[in-house]
C-alpha cells in the first residue's frame, strides 16, 4: 500500500509539466463526526463533543488536460473529549492521495468529483490519555466547484466525506475509534 502511494506522487513529480498544471490549495472550513459516543481508548471509554469544529488544509492536485488529476490532501482539527471523567484534547488528522475528476476544466467554473485513501490519525493531551495517539486506515469521498478568478488564481469550495477506523492497542488496552467526518472546505486555488 505505502509503494503504491509513494509511486504515485513521483509519478506527479515525472510527467511532463506541459501535460498539465500544478493546483496548490490551503483550506478553511468545518468539520464534523456522526458518532460522538462509543469509542474506547486504552481501556477508556470516550465521549467526544458534539459540534463542528474549525479546520484547517492544504491540497496538491497536478491536473491533465483531459480533466483527470492525482495529487494529496491533509487537513486537521481539533475534538474536545472526556475519558474516564477527565477532560482530554484530541488533535485530528487525515491524510489521503487523491484521484479526482473535474467537468469542463477549461471554463471558468468546473464542478468536480473525487476518492482518496490514506489514513487518519488522532493525538491525546491532557486527560488518562496525555501524550497517547492511535491511527488507521481511512477512504474519502469528496465533490465540489472550482471558481477560476484569473488564469493563476481561483476559489474552491469542496465537501468531503472521510470514513476511518483506528483499531489499537495502546499499553495494551484495546482502542477502537469508528466513525465518519463530515467537512464543508473553502479554499484559494494557486495555479502553476
């Protein structure tokens, strides 16, 4: 799995650059889960808050001309929870190569649709579980529209859904963490 998303993003790096353009996108929006209860760590059971939370990205895309274009995503937030009774902070992570096609990708406004794979990650502070973290494997599906302002400058806005699972164990107490996110992202295109 890892040699296969290694080769691709080299792949990126070896095409031709007049096959395409290269689209840098840092990200602005919210984030939220559908299942806030039910999750365990190291044993604990956690409740984690019910409420959009403010997230942050960025996107790499290298676009072909015949619209098809490969690149990765990152984007993280934080979750306030309590395990055990005790307040904890959660960073989150997810992180994804990305397929993606984008409908009339020449014109000034071009809706698109994609998938990603990678993982999702989360970091415990504060709290029975400072300083502990879990991970797993993690599939996204995301659609939007790209707004073209200029030639090099554009807007985008993207929904995206994540599916993850981090089944675990930290100091070997199971750790099952199952849901999925829900991100409404607003972003400035930079065209290369």
């Amino acid at each position: 799995m890892y040699r296969l998303l290694i080769s691709l993003f080299l792949t990126l790096f070896i095409l031709p650059a007049h096959a395409g353009e290269h689209i840098l996108t840092p990200l602005l929006g919210i984030s939220n889960w559908s299942d806030n209860t039910g999750h365990t760590a190291r044993g604990s059971t956690l409740s984690f808050r019910d409420s959009n939370e403010v997230t942050y990205g960025f996107r790499y895309l290298y676009l072909l001309e015949n619209g098809f274009a490969f690149g990765g995503n990152a984007y993280l937030y934080d979750k306030d929870l309590t395990a055990s009774g005790q307040a904890n902070d959660a960073g989150v992570g997810h992180f994804h190569a990305l397929g993606e096609y984008f409908f009339n990708h020449t014109e000034k406004i071009a809706p698109f649709v994609g998938v990603g794979v990678g993982f999702s990650a989360i970091g415990f502070t504060g709290g029975v579980l400072d300083d502990e973290g879990t991970a797993g494997l993690s599939v996204e599906l995301n659609g939007g529209v790209l707004f073209r302002l200029s030639e090099l400058i554009g807007l985008q806005l993207e929904y995206k859904f994540t599916s993850f699972e981090m089944d675990d164990e930290i100091d070997n107490l199971q750790t099952n963490i199952d849901t999925t996110a829900s991100s409404l992202l607003l972003g400035l295109t930079i065209h290369l």
